[in-house]
C-alpha cells in the first residue's frame, strides 16, 4: 500500500515507484507513486519525447528504457524493482489531473 504522491489515494501497487524531484536550492526529494498514475505520466512523457500528437496511438508494448523518461531503476534486496522518474512533482500532478480529465470514464 502506497500514498500516491500525485492523486493523494491509498492504493495498493505493484511496482515501487518514485518521482525524484529536482531542486537547485534543495536536495532532491522522492515521491511514491502509484501504478495509475506511473502509467498516465508514462504515457505522456513518451507522447511527448516521441512527439507523438494527440489522437495517434502509442506503440505497444512502450519500450521505456529508450525513451529517455525512466531516471533509474534499482533492484532492492529483496528482488523488488524500484523505478525513478527524474520530474519535478508540480508538472507531474499537472499531468496526471490532464490526463484524468481528458481520459473519458467507463
């Protein structure tokens, strides 16, 4: 269970990932996210790289490791995947809220 640093909901996850913010006057601060909203900023920022317009699919399956979005990603000790996404949390919550209301519901 994660507190999404981004919709503020208590979800359950399965992959731990982290927003590393960075700050020129500051040290760098983590965030957990959670699937969801990975997905959702993943999507877009590999949109945007790719220069994809709106309308147009992604390719399937999104190969993260050569877009250029991914900062890093760590295996733990116990196996577990850590992923980090090197964007600064503002623009992150902006995009998600975007994408949620852009997104038409079921």
């Amino acid at each position: 269970m994660v507190f999404c640093g981004l919709c503020k909901a208590n979800k359950e996850t399965r992959h731990n990932w982290l927003i590393q913010e960075m700050g020129a006057d500051s040290p760098m601060n983590k965030f957990k996210i959670c699937d969801e909203c990975a997905g959702l900023l993943m999507r877009g920022m590999t949109k945007k790289v790719m220069g994809i317009r709106d309308g147009q699919p992604l390719p399937t399956p999104i190969v993260l490791s050569k877009t250029g979005v991914i900062d890093e990603i760590v295996l733990n000790d116990d196996n577990s995947l850590e992923i980090t996404i090197a964007i600064d949390i503002g623009k992150a919550r902006r995009w998600v809220e975007k994408e949620i209301e852009d997104t038409p519901s079921k």
